[in-house]
C-alpha cells in the first residue's frame, strides 16, 4: 500500500461531504461516489446545532451558512389546541456563549451546496450507482451500475439508509418503519399566522402527533413544516408520496389557527415513511466503515440525524490523524468506541419522541465538541482462556 491509502467515501450527503472536506483538509487521498446525476437542491428545512456549526467552522462555512439561516431566540414547544408555551428553550446568543457556536434553522439544499462547494474540485464524482463491493483483503472493489470498477485502499460507507456497505457487511435486511409519516412542506411564509405570530421554532405537541415548523431563510419569508403522525401500516417500496392540505386538515382537525393558517398556505406537501434501525452489532469489518444513516437511522424527533452524520465524520477524521489512516484497524475502533455510545443516545430519544418537550437542559447535545471531547480507548478483545 502506498503511504497514502485510497478512501473511498460512498455518497455525498451532508454526512459523506463533511467526510470529504475534513478529510482533504487532513491530507488524506479521498474521492466520493454519489449516485444521484448532479447535485440539486433537495429536501427542506434542518436544523444546524452548535455541535455542528463547530465543525462547519473547520469546513470554513460557518460565516456562510450563518448569513444564510435563521436565527431563533428559543426553541418552543405549545400545546396543539391552546398554543400555551410548554417549553422555551434558549438559543440565539445565549446558545453562542454557553455551546461556543449558533443555533439556526436553514433550507437543507442550501446548507448541502455550501458542503459541496467547500469540495475540492473533481472530488466528487456523480451518477456512480454501487451495485457491488468486495473487500479482498488487499484492496476493495467497487462495482458501479455503469459497469464501471474502482478500487480504494479503504471504503467509507456514507450511502443512506439502504446502505449497500452496510448490507455486505451485515447482510441484506430492510430498516424498520417507525410508525409514523412525516408530512414536509416549504412554501413562502404566510402574512396572516392566525392567533399568534409564527414563532421562529415552535414544536406543536399533542398526544400522539405533533408539527414542527422554522423559518428556512435568514429574511424568515420562507417557512417549513415537518410532522409526526401515526399510521400503521405503509408500504415501504413507497419512501414518499403527494399528500394534501385536505389531508393535512384531517391529520390536524382541532388545532390551534396558527397551525390552521400554516395549512391553509401550503403549496405542495409530501408524506415520508420514517425508518429505523436497531443499534448496530459493528460499525466496520476489515477496509470498510460505517457512518451516518448507514450506521444509526433514527426518526427526525430530535432534529439530529444530519448532526450525527456530520460528528461521525469529523471523529472519524480525528481518528486517522491519531493512529494514522494506514492503521485503519484501529482508526475503526477509535472511531465506533467514541461514537457509538452517543450516536444510540440520540437514535433512542429520537426513538421516544421527548426532546424539548419540557424544559431540560441541552448542553449534553448541543455543547458537544467532536474535536476536543476526550478519547475513549477501544475494548480489547477478550484473550482466550488458557486449557
């Protein structure tokens, strides 16, 4: 192997991107294969913790995506018929003094193209579908749909939810559906809110649904909404379709009018089954690795999925400028005994759907520094014992 091993990092989500950036910052030889055929503005509104503004500080976007996003004074959480303040939640500059970084809410592909232009060019290489990967021992190979092969000394799977890396090295088996649609709308902010004025991030809570809605631009003329509620069944070869604002006032009879009024301006909405996955028993085998969605889904009820992906690359970059990305063994044991604890933490209360319903402290997520968190040594194996 040369003194430089080849990564290959397998998807250029938030999540592969992060892994990319930091990584060529680090002087490691990194390419990324994304499926799609070119990059284009896609989802909708995120959240951008100050865990992970501290990383885009490194990416340098920080100042970018600052000037881009929202900035909500708190995070408040109201009951779905009185609109009474269960929570507040404090952020705005009390979020950059106490967790060193903003807060802000922002339009997915936005904050994606940011990532993507902080690239080196010709990083990134579209429309290479992997059909196949082999780890050979030596080497790995990678099949792509175009009938195309390529080789990387180390192979980063960053590919979604369906992860093609995960399934080799676990074996092919579909997430779980949650139980749960997620209805998302983005559309031009209304100019009536109904009883009150649109709060810049609200959590509407009942008992068993709930609606999350933010500002996705900094000039707040732009408002998004994301749900939570219960079906049983769904087909999972439908990862989304159409929805209504009829169905939507179905879902949401009774609610408050600032809720009404966010429906009744809605453009076009889409419903998205929610997957996950149970922990993982590995995170990595050989050459190649896990991180993101491939390794820990979770439902959105924590508005940390994105986050966890991103912490999962700059740990993982972390962990090769510690023993080195030749030792890429133990790199990989750094890495899942310094993220796996936290990663399961998030998946499980994301699982729950309790977070900032009741005034808690988020310090624990939101102070978090993947950089400067101290290093948890590996488990040994266990030696045999002696006859």
């Amino acid at each position: 192997m040369s003194s430089q091993p080849r990564i290959a990092i397998v998807g250029a989500g938030l999540g592969g991107a992060a892994a990319a950036a930091l990584m060529a910052q680090a002087g490691l030889n990194v390419r990324v294969y994304e499926q799609a055929p070119s990059f284009s503005r896609q989802g909708a509104g995120i959240h951008v913790g100050p865990n992970v503004m501290k990383i885009l500080r490194q990416i340098g976007i920080e100042d970018a995506l600052n000037a881009q996003g929202s900035h909500p004074d708190y995070w408040y959480s109201r009951h779905w018929e009185t609109g009474d303040i269960l929570a507040q939640i404090p952020l705005g500059d009390y979020a950059v003094k106490t967790y060193g970084a903003s807060y802000l809410t922002v339009h997915r592909g936005d904050f994606h193209a940011l990532m993507i232009d902080a690239l080196p060019d010709g990083m990134v290489v579209f429309d290479k579908h992997l059909k196949q990967v082999e780890d050979l021992g030596h080497v790995v190979r990678l099949s792509f749909s175009d009938g195309t092969v390529e080789e990387a000394d180390l192979v980063i799977g960053a590919d979604g939810v369906n992860s093609c890396i995960r399934d080799t090295l676990l074996g092919a088996e579909p997430p779980k559906y949650a139980g749960y649609l997620a209805h998302r709308a983005v559309f031009p902010t209304p100019v009536d809110s109904g009883a009150l004025p649109f709060d810049a991030c609200v959590k509407w809570w009942s008992e068993d649904r709930h609606m999350m809605t933010y500002f996705v631009t900094g000039k707040q003329d732009e408002i998004y909404y994301v749900t939570g509620v219960p079906v049983e069944q769904w087909d999972l070869n439908d990862r989304w379709l159409p929805s209504s604002r009829e169905e939507m006032r179905e879902a949401f009879s009774g609610w408050h009018s600032t809720v009404q009024a966010l429906i009744d301006n809605t453009v076009e909405v889409t419903k998205w089954s929610l997957l996950e996955r149970d922990p993982l028993p590995l995170w990595s085998r050989g050459r190649l690795v896990l991180l993101g969605d491939a390794c820990h889904p979770m439902k959105p009820h924590m508005a940390q999925g994105a986050a966890m992906a991103i912490e999962d690359a700059a740990m993982l970059t972390r962990c090769f400028k510690e023993v080195g990305a030749n030792h890429h063994t133990l790199a990989f044991a750094l890495y899942e005994a310094n993220r796996a604890e936290r990663a399961s933490k998030v998946q499980r209360i994301s699982h729950d759907n309790t977070w900032l319903r009741t005034n808690e402290d988020p310090s624990w997520c939101f102070g978090y520094d993947v950089f400067n968190v101290p290093l948890v040594e590996p488990k040994k194996a266990q030696e045999p014992v002696a006859a």
